[in-house]
C-alpha cells in the first residue's frame, strides 16, 4: 500500500528525515509514534502530497483513496447526517445522476453499481457511526452549525471513517473525543478492513485497534509487531543490549590503547603494537543511547485540611432557574480522593465541573466548602486564553506576588521544564505540551487542595503522560479526573462516578467493564451504579491510596536527601583534587598537601558509601512507584 524510500526532508535546516525507509502492506492497521516535534504529522502531510520531500520518495498503490479528517470543521445548515454522507463520493454522483439519466443501459449500470456499494444501507452506517462518535438520532438531524468546533471536528472524523478509504490516515483523533467516543473509535478501528496509519499517545488505543508500532527517532523510521506495550518491551531490550555492548566494546578499546601507548616503541613489541593500531581503526563506535529527557511535572503538595474539602447535600445546579441540569447530589471530596468522571460529553461533568469551582451556585440544597480550599482547574480550552504574545515568564511574573525576585520566579518555572531560553520564549512559539505544561505550572502555583483536569494529556506525548502519572500518584491532595486517556485513569484514579441521566453517582464496576457495557449495548446502556455514598470496598481503595501516597513521600524525601548528599560530597572531593593538582603546594606547604592526601582517602570511601546508599534510597522509591 505505501512505500517511503530513502526519505530526506527538512525544517529550517532541522533534518525531520534522514534516510528513513519504511514499506506498509495492504490491510496493515500501524501506529505511529515519536516525541512530539519529531515529524509525525510531517510524514502525514509527505504521504498525501500536500508538500514534498527533499529526496527519496512516497509511492502509494496506484487508484487507492487516501482518507484523512478536514482541517477545518465543517459548518452550515446541512445536517450532521448528510455531511458524512456525502463523504461518500462515489454514492453522491451516483444518485445524483440516477435522478436524471434517461438511458436505460446506463439506469442499469447506476443501480447496479448503487447495489453493489450498499447504497441502501449508507444512512444507518452513517447513522450508527455518528452514534458512536457521540450524536444521537435526534442530534444528527440538526446543522452542522448548531454546533461548536469540537462537535463539528467528530462529524469530520465521522465523516472520512464513513468513506472508508484505501488508507486512513488519522492524526491524534482522540483529542476531540470523550472517554466514550475513545472506546468506539478503538473498538471501529480493530475491525477496519482497509490499511490505517494512526498517530496516537493513546497507550490503549495502540495496543489494541493497531497490529504494528513505526517509531520515528532520530529522522528513522523503524517498525515493531504488536502493539505499544510489546514495543517498549523490545525496545527496551534493545537499548540495554546496545549499552551493554558499547560498555563492552569501551574497555576493549581501553586495553587496545594502552598495549599500544605501552609498546610502540619497543623493537619487539612494535608488530603487534601496529596490529593493534590497525584493530582500533577498523572498530566501528557503537553509539551511546540517546535518549531524549523526558521532563517531569512538579506539583508543590498543599498543607493539610481536615475532611471533608467539599460536601453537597441535595444539589441541584443548572444555567436556568427550575432547569437543573444536575439534581440530586449527595457527595463528598476528601484530601485522599483520586475520581474520574465517567459519561458522555453534554452529560453534564462541565457543569459538574463549574459547580465545584465556584462559578456556578447551586440552585437547590447545600454545599459545604472549607474555608482554606484552594482549587487548581485546567481545561484544554484555557491554552487560548493564554497571552500568545506573551512569555511563560511573563505569565508568572503576572501570576505572583510583586515582590517575587526574578531568580525565584526563574527557579519556579525551571520546575516544569522551562529552562533561560523557553522561559523567554514568547507562548505562540511553544508546542501543544509545552503550553500544557505552563497551564500546569500556572494552576499549582497557589498550591491547590484539588485539582480538576479536564483533558489534560491533549499534546502530551506517551512519556509525559507517564511522567504526568508519576506526578499525581505523588500529589498529597485531591484529584478529580475527566480524560479519555484509560491509561492515566487506570494509573491514578481510584474511585469511579458516572455523570448521567442528570446526576452524578458512583459507578460500582472498573473501567474495563464501563467500556464493555459501552461497547455491548451502546452509549445507551444502563451502568453499574453503586449509592452515591462510598461502599465499603471504595473506602477501603482510597485509604490504600493514600496509605500508598503517604508511604511513597518519605522513599522519595529520602532518595533526594541521598543524592544531595553525594552531589556535596563530590562537590568537596573536587575542590581538594584541585588544590593537590598545583605542584606548588607540595613544596611550600607539605603538612597542607599531606592532610588534603588523607582527607581525599577518607571522601574516597564516604563517596562510595553515600553512592550505595543513595542507590538503595532510589530503588526502594521506584519499586514503591511500581507497586502503587
């Protein structure tokens, strides 16, 4: 179906690709992964011709549909379900010209054709497919313009999906989705039977609707069977094998050199000297692995409240008065809490959302707040809001006190990843993640009690994600979740609530058996609801939880305070190694230089205990990180 031959093209003088081959069979389903910035989307853009390479070249099967989502949301007063219709553009011409065609012969070849292609059958796949993206009968039936732009961009997906292209070419398509319209799409794509190139961070999405993983590094394409996690297994092992052999090859290069500095001008030893010589020349380096830095999320733990953070009693909320949108709350938020909002978009978990952060009131019964709650919110809509003029310096100087010193405000964004250069960066410029990353920085800064994330790995990589996990395991407060990302729901959340049917009550059942009950009687299925009050085995997961937390802070406390105490201590080495390195001293002051000899024997040995404790320190954190 696609074959890329010795692909070379660049940005600005930034090589995307440098060689990269890659031959994609027939009815392959292929995930395609990379850091962001590599040129995944890149390679899309190469494949459908909207730019060209700089050499090599991209052959496709001569006649195959190549089927990617429109850019631009489609709009108007034609309804959702004609726009994926019309996608269809073979069916389109066809009616079109049935309507008119006097020819008999010709009627003949149009309806037959018509049959052939299951004309009569189009409107309830198309029908079943918008369904599953999240529209209802009655929704499908209104214009596109009744909706906003990420509504409109899952009628374009829908849309390319109905049309069921040669090759589908799909770029991060969860990103408009729900965690619902996430479980269709992985369950649409593992029987679809033409070939797909997916770009996804979805670790469940490419393990499962995917038969093999292209990760572009280093301008290479490079292809694995199975899905993500069987990836990162064989990579992993690759990787390790290639430093054990780089490891090995370094010491065979040491000994090679040092016979040779040893011998080469010795009469008897000068033949083999050479032949040493000649060894090292023909030795091709292996490489050191380079992997990319992966850097972390830093979230400031806040200082302790007493339960509950926020209770509600018989609440109702909505946006017009006598029309609550959500009725009949009975909840409770507590410091240990980690919750992830299941249901549907339109449900109501924004205005879920909006009730907890102050700006909706309830408009029936009570809620209780603590006085001293600080809550961090993010949604993916407040990356717009930012000042694209503006740097991420400027937004903090903005954010904090007037008499913050330019080097604390400094050391505060160092914290998220943004380094003296990206600092001043102007917000524009930045990448989806980076942008993401300061919303992060920006909503912590208060140290929030509770934080709710509405999205929050869109423009994340697969690696942030993990380090994003990593983060919120180590989070001393409350964590509400609305994501379509399972794996960061089966990572971090521990409790379950389904917002639905104007309501929001816990979900009795994991998320494995929410996506069943999805997937076997569709979006319309009723759930496993448990009483909104937590049973006993929910109580007993979040006090593990937090048990869990509480145990990892002190491993982690204590590997930071080993590695600082090596780091002084290296530190001190360095600066006696320096002082013995002047020739002077051991003449002008022997008695000096021979306490400096016995102070660099006795950091000799506590360097090399601080190293094995630090080393423990850190292996006990991380198998805690593994079990937790």
């Amino acid at each position: 179906m696609l074959h890329v031959n010795d692909l070379n093209y660049s940005i600005a003088g930034r090589p995307l690709f440098k060689g990269a081959t890659l031959a994609i069979p027939d009815g392959w389903r292929v995930g395609l992964i990379g850091r962001n910035g590599t040129g995944k989307s890149t390679l899309l853009r190469l494949i459908t011709g909207e730019i060209g390479p700089d050499a090599g070249s991209l052959n496709i099967n001569p006649g195959a549909r190549v089927g990617v989502v429109a850019q631009e949301a489609p709009s108007g007063e034609i309804s959702l379900l004609d726009t994926v219709l019309a996608a269809d553009t073979e069916r389109t011409a066809l009616l079109e010209e049935a309507e008119t065609a006097t020819d008999p012969n010709r009627i003949a070849y149009l309806h037959t054709r018509l049959a052939d292609i299951s004309a009569h059958t189009a409107p309830a796949r198309a029908g079943a497919i918008l369904k599953g993206l999240g529209f209802d009968t009655a929704q499908q039936a209104l214009p596109c313009s009744a909706y906003s732009g990420g509504w409109r961009m899952r009628v374009a997906l829908g849309a390319v999906l109905f049309a069921q292209p040669d090759l589908l070419l799909l770029d991060e398509p969860t990103n408009y989705l729900d965690l619902e319209g996430a479980i269709w799409l992985e369950s649409y794509l593992r029987s679809y039977p033409r070939t797909v190139i997916l770009v996804s961070h979805d670790r469940d999405l490419l393990n499962t609707a995917v038969q093999y993983i292209v990760h572009l590094d280093e301008g290479r394409l490079n292809m694995y069977t199975g899905g993500y996690d069987q990836f990162e297994d064989v990579r992993r092992l690759k990787l390790e094998q290639q430093m054990s052999m780089k490891t090995k090859q370094d010491h065979q290069r040491k000994h090679l050199l040092a016979f040779v500095d040893r011998f080469r001008y010795t009469a008897s030893k000068a033949r083999q000297a050479q032949s040493r010589l000649k060894a090292l020349a023909r030795m091709q380096p292996i490489a050191a692995v380079s992997e990319s830095h992966v850097l972390p999320f830093d979230f400031p733990n806040p200082e302790h409240l007493a339960p509950p953070l926020i209770s509600i009693e018989n609440g109702e909320v909505g946006y017009t008065p006598g029309q609550p949108v959500l009725r009949k709350l009975n909840l409770r938020f507590d410091m240990e809490d980690r919750i992830a909002l299941l249901g549907a978009n339109g449900n109501g978990k924004s205005t879920f959302a909006k009730l907890l952060t102050g700006k909706l009131k309830l408009q029936n019964g009570q809620m209780r707040m603590s006085k001293k709650l600080r809550i961090g919110y993010l949604a993916q809509h407040q990356i717009d809001e930012l000042d694209g003029r503006g740097t991420p310096y400027d937004h903090f100087r903005d954010a904090l006190p007037e008499n913050t010193t330019e080097a604390q405000i400094r050391n505060r964004l160092g914290g998220f990843g943004f380094g003296f250069l990206k600092a001043t960066t102007k917000v524009d410029d930045l990448s989806g993640g980076e942008k993401t990353r300061l919303l992060f920085a920006l909503i912590t800064l208060p140290k929030p009690h509770l934080m709710i994330l509405d999205e929050p790995t869109n423009h994340l990589d697969v690696d942030s994600r993990e380090a994003l996990a990593q983060a919120l395991n180590e989070y001393e407060g409350a964590v509400i979740l609305i994501s379509h990302d399972r794996h960061l729901i089966d990572a971090c959340a521990e409790r379950l609530w389904l917002v639905k049917d104007g309501t929001v009550a816990a979900y009795d059942g994991t998320l494995d058996e929410y996506s069943q009950s999805l997937l076997q009687g569709g979006r319309g299925s009723a759930p496993k609801l448990a009483s909104v009050k937590d049973s006993a085995a929910a109580r007993e997961k979040k006090r593990s939880g937090a048990q869990k937390r509480n145990g990892i802070s002190p491993l982690k406390q204590a590997a930071a305070d080993a590695e600082k105490k090596l780091a002084d201590l290296n530190v001190l080495n360095s600066r006696v190694e320096e002082a013995l390195a002047r020739p002077e001293i051991y003449t002008e002051a022997p008695e000096r230089a021979q306490k400096l000899m016995k102070q660099r024997a006795d950091l000799a040995r506590m360097i090399a205990a601080a190293e094995e404790r630090w080393i423990d320190a850190q292996q006990a954190y991380e198998e805690a990180m593994v079990v937790a």
